[in-house]
C-alpha cells in the first residue's frame, strides 16, 4: 500500500511539472484526477504516509523562473471535483448537515488558465497566474493584449477579480492551420495553446493568439456592499469586466443537475471549451459561515464531465467462468470514472478479441461505455509501452475445476463442459435468483457462494428447500430470525412470477430477458414452449435459427425437463400472466428505440407500451429499428435516427398512435 502510495506521489509531482513548467502534458486531465482521488483517498486512510512533496500539500503547480513571482493577497484555492448525481447530492447533503438550505450559482467551468487581475483607482495595474494558489506568476505584459479585459473599468477604485483565460475554438483551429504550414508541432487543445501563449516572454505573440477571458470571482465582495455572488457578478459587469452569460441561479440540487444536463447537451456548439460545471453557494454570509478545508472552499465544487474515453493502466486479465461453462477473459483495470461510474474491470469477450486489440497485460489503455453502459477497452496507446508489458496467453483449463477446455465450433470460444464444475453451478444458481430473474431479495453472489460452499444450496430446487432448514439458517454468522423470514418471503413471493421471468431465470443460452418475454406472451405456458419445435420457434421475430436451436436443446435433455417438473410440484407459476398484446397495428412487428426523458412515461413504462402493442424494443439504433422514440436531451440516437432516415415519433405522436 506504502509503495502505490509513493508512486502516485512520483506520477502526480512529475506530471504537475510537465504540465504547469514545460507546458508539456504526457498524461490526460482524466488520468491526473483519477490518481489524485486515489492519493487523496489513501491519505484519509492511511495518514501516517503523507510525505511533505505530496500534492495534496498544495494548491496547484510551480512558478516558472522566468517570471515575477507574486503573493496573493488572498489564496487562489482551487475546487473539489465531483463527478456524478450522487456525489452532487452530497455535496449538497453536507451543507444541509450544517443548517443551512441554501440557492446556489451554476457557473459553465471554462477549460483555460485561472488569473487574478488588480486595479488601483481603475485603472489595471497588474495580472498573475494561480501558481501554487499562494505564490502565483506575473503576466501583466501578456494580459494587456487580451483586448477582452480592460485597462479602465467604469468606476475609479481598487478592485482584484478573478477569471480564466482562455483561447477559443476557432482561433485554436486558425493557429494550428498556421503551424502547420509553418512545419510548428501543433497544440493539442485550447488550453494548452492558453497556457503556452500566456506564459510568452514576448507580448507580441501572446497578442497575436486572441486570447480571451472571463470573469467569475470577487475574493472580496463585503467591501463592496455585496450580499450574494449573483450580485457579485453583476457588479463585475457593471464594471466592463467580460462575465459568462451562461451562469443561473437554482434554488436547489435538483436545479443544479437540471442545469448539468441543459449545458451537457449544448457543450459542443459553444465557442469555447468547457469540461464541467461551477457550483457555489449564492449567499455570501454563509459562504464565510461554511469556510474552507486547508485546499477547497466547502461551498463551492466543480462538476467534472465524464468524458467519452478515457485512460487507464491494464494491470491484469483474469479468466471466469459463466453459467454455461463459457470461459471469459477480464481486463483488470486501475480503478476509473467513466461517465460519472468507477470502472475496474471491463469483459474481453474472448481469446480472439484480445488478439485483434494487440492487448498486453501492463498496458495504457483506452476504456468507454458501450452504448453509455458497459465498460469496453477500446485499444492499447502503443506509443505509451516502456517494454515491461506482458503478452496475453490464453488458458487451457478451467480457472476453477482445472478441467480440460474445449474449443466451440467456430474455434473462437473455450467452454468448461464439467458439469459439475462449481463455478458452473454458482453462476447458474446466482443468475436464478438475480433481480430480471426470479428476483428472490436476500439471496445475493455472496450468500449463493456460502451456501453452495456449506452444503445448503447445491440445485434450484434447495432453495425452496429452505425453509425447512430455518433453524439452521437463524444460527450462521450475520443471519438472523427476522432475515431468514424475509428471505423466506422473498422466495415464497418468487413462485408467483409471471411465465418470462422463470424462462429467463433457467438460463437457456442466448435467451435474455426480451427473448423470454417474447416466449412467454406466445406460449402462455412453460410445457407448450417445451414441447415447441425448431420451425415455429425460428419462425417468431428476434428469435431465429440460433436462439430456436437453444431452446429446442434445452428442453430436450431429461435433466431439465425434470428441473420444470420438480419447480411445477413446489408451486412455482407456469403460466404467462402479465399483459396480453393489443393487435395496434402502429407497434406491430416494428421494432422501437426510445431515448431522452418523456414527460408523461417512464423509460421501462414505454417500452412495456410498445411490447404489449405488439412491438419489440432495442437500446440502440440501427438499420433493423422501425420508429425511434424522442424526448428532451435525446442526444446520439436521434442524430443516428436522422442519418438513417428511421421514423421519429414525439411523445404526442407516440399517444395518438397508441390511441389509433
């Protein structure tokens, strides 16, 4: 733990001076607040290993000695980063926790370079950079270019402000098009290219890169008779300072994260770049009543956009075993926030996918959210290997039961056939009882793993075995009588389930949650869909040859087929009994994607219309989608929809048709 502690140490200090001296960043923005969360958390835990160079001493970087140093008169802290709705409503939690209810201002969080400018009898009379938050550096010279900010302001007193320098996007491409033809390396980002020309010995380049700012802070408004930042703001208008008309006043968390997905949607046609959003208390006097911890104010915080891909170490691949004996290999991953959820493996899918990669265990890697769900490693940054990666070799024999693996058909997948395999038998038991299955609460991974291991769940059918052992339950470490009778509830509830959860919950191969449901509304009863044969299965939409196959071999082997018959005696339901399809000849056969937020349904209450209309639903637009449902914020798959020339109903559209 010490040694991982001192090397996150080493990464930040080195890529604070790559990136604050040289102006030459070797790692991304996600990387640096992905190690420093990860420093700050092992700083709480383990206080004894603070070394006096960790960063978390400080502010922000270092002074170049090329420049004038300045003392702020008061510190330029920076913000604490949030990253997703939960750690919003915290922050906002623990200021309730205080007694205080407060509004708060939304502020855009402009990608630029943070500056603090002094004016005596109105007139500018000096600019500094952030530097260290107390120790900043001189750029009077260069900030007297930026035509934005002013020499006089409209009133003759002396006033510090706060703001961000930034260049924008059009000037960016301007400058690298120039570069380019001059044979000059080309800047990677407006912020970087802020920062490089605002750092210039020579005010003449700075001129020439347009820079621009905004301004955001008054570090001092009681001097000024000023109750709120709102006013604060406004009265740094009112004085020719440039301010961001993108701020608004909330009066609580739900309208700051109404304020993130409003300014989220409309981020890439803005002017400028942005990679979050500011959060701060509005009332002044409760600022100063909530103060400061030795580097964040705690009334204010930045949210930080998830951002679409992002990098990580590949430390390890590991290899599970599924419910059908499927062997899979797993990236194990230095823990990452990918959109606003902390990633720490991500599936390789097979022997083959990793080859295709040119995937080695040690390598920086590129991670997304397939479909803004599920984790996926993108690609290895070849250009970031230091020789010390290892090559991937797949296994031969089952990780748990170190059986011989055989190869499918297609010679892409490896399967663990003993039958007896624990880990089969596990992950059949798990898949069972998940939530989209039986949905029996109380019987998680963990309680499957222990009772399998202690003998008292070993088939399906032990489960509803259970409450013959009560006594024996209520005696196990962390049970007791009042969670063995829920637990018995919950199971005793499960045999009322309507036909597509048990279909689901059986684990027939390539049958998800969709497919079963498909079966259940078409057979209404588990022995008729036991006793279908290959062609009416194949002839049903979104089954086919595949899925007809698995059926048709699940239900043919004596083994299940008694498993149905043992289920049926206990008690558990076999018939379908939810909502039969309405013959809407709007939804029948058409297969539907619905994205953004709806007024007046819920996302799953939708797709529950579209299904019982006779339609079929997907999470993702292709060729194959007939009608892509849209509501507010709809993002990629409207846009996708449009390209496609695909049918898009609005929500009134939707209700006409659903009323024929």
């Amino acid at each position: 733990m010490k040694e991982r502690y001192d090397e996150l140490v080493d990464i930040i200090n080195k890529a604070n001076y790559e990136y604050h001296v040289l102006d030459n960043p070797t790692i991304t923005d996600q990387e640096f607040d992905k190690y420093l969360r990860e420093l700050i958390n092992l700083e709480i835990e383990h206080p004894d290993f603070v070394r006096d160079d960790s960063p978390t001493q400080k502010i922000g970087g270092e002074v170049i000695d090329g420049f004038k140093k300045v003392i702020h008169d008061k510190p330029m802290l920076s913000l604490s980063n949030v990253f997703n709705e939960s750690e919003i409503i915290d922050f906002n939690n623990k200021i309730s926790k205080e007694g205080f209810h407060p509004s708060y201002v939304c502020e855009l969080k402009i990608d630029g370079l943070s500056v603090s400018l002094k004016y005596k009898g109105g007139k500018f009379v000096s600019a500094a950079t952030r530097g260290d938050g107390v120790v900043g550096e001189d750029i009077t010279h260069n900030v007297k270019t930026i035509k934005s900010i002013p020499l006089k302001i409209n009133k003759p007193i002396d006033i510090e402000v706060r703001g961000e320098i930034f260049m924008s996007k059009k000037v960016l491409k301007s400058l690298n098009e120039l570069r380019s033809k001059q044979g000059l390396p080309l800047f990677q980002n407006c912020r970087n290219a802020a920062a490089g020309s605002i750092r210039q010995l020579d005010s003449k380049i700075a001129e020439q890169r347009k820079l621009d700012a905004f301004l955001y802070q008054l570090p001092n408004p009681e001097d000024f008779n000023i109750n709120t930042h709102i006013e604060a703001l406004e009265f740094m208008k009112s004085l020719g300072f440039k301010t961001n008309p993108n701020n608004k006043l909330v009066s609580d968390v739900n309208g700051i994260l109404d304020f993130i997905n409003e300014k989220g949607s409309i981020r890439s046609s803005l002017p400028y770049d942005i990679d979050g959003v500011v959060i701060k208390v509005n009332d002044i006097s409760i600022q100063k009543k909530l103060g400061f911890t030795a580097k964040y104010p705690k009334w204010a915080t930045a949210y930080k956009f998830p951002a679409e891909e992002v990098l990580t170490k590949l430390t390890d691949i590991v290899f599970t075993v599924g419910r059908t004996g499927q062997i899979t290999p797993n990236a194990v991953l230095e823990p990452v926030i990918v959109q606003g959820s902390t990633i720490r493996r991500a599936t390789l899918h097979n022997e083959q996918y990793v080859l295709d990669k040119e995937l080695k265990i040690g390598d920086i890697v590129s991670i997304r959210k397939a479909g803004d769900v599920i984790p996926e490693v993108v690609k290895p940054i070849k250009e970031r290997r230091n020789g010390s990666e290892k090559p991937f070799v797949m296994i031969d024999k089952c990780p748990i039961c170190n059986s011989k693996l055989e190869v499918s058909k297609t010679g892409i997948d490896y399967f663990c056939k003993n039958d007896n395999c624990p880990k089969r038998n596990i992950e059949s038991l798990i898949h069972f009882v998940s939530r989209k299955a039986m949905n029996i609460d109380g019987l998680g991974e963990r309680i499957i793993e222990d009772f399998y291991n202690l003998g008292i769940i070993r088939q399906i059918e032990d489960i509803y075995d259970l409450k013959e052992k009560n006594t024996e339950l209520i005696e196990l470490e962390g049970f007791g009588e009042k969670s063995v009778n829920n637990l018995l509830t919950s199971i005793e509830n499960s045999k009322k389930n309507s036909l597509e959860r048990l279909i689901f919950s059986l684990g027939i191969t390539g049958i998800g949650e969709k497919n079963a449901k498909i079966l259940a509304k078409k057979y209404n009863n588990i022995y008729k869909l036991m006793n279908a044969n290959f062609e009416e299965l194949n002839a049903i939409r979104d089954i086919g040859p595949i899925l007809a196959n698995s059926v048709v071999e699940f239900f043919s082997s004596e083994e299940n087929k008694t498993l149905i018959k043992n289920l049926d005696n206990i008690g558990v339901n076999m018939e379908y009994i939810g909502q039969k399809n309405v013959d809407n000849v709007n939804f029948i056969n058409k297969k539907f994607v619905v994205t953004g937020t709806l007024s007046n349904y819920g996302r799953d209450e939708v797709k529950n219309i579209i299904e019982n209309n006779g339609g079929t639903t997907s999470d993702s637009v292709s060729k194959k989608t007939d009608v892509v449902i849209v509501g507010e914020n709809a993002g990629s798959k409207y846009d996708k929809a449009i390209k496609l020339g695909i049918e898009i109903w609005d929500e009134e559209t939707l209700q006409n048709k659903l009323n024929l």
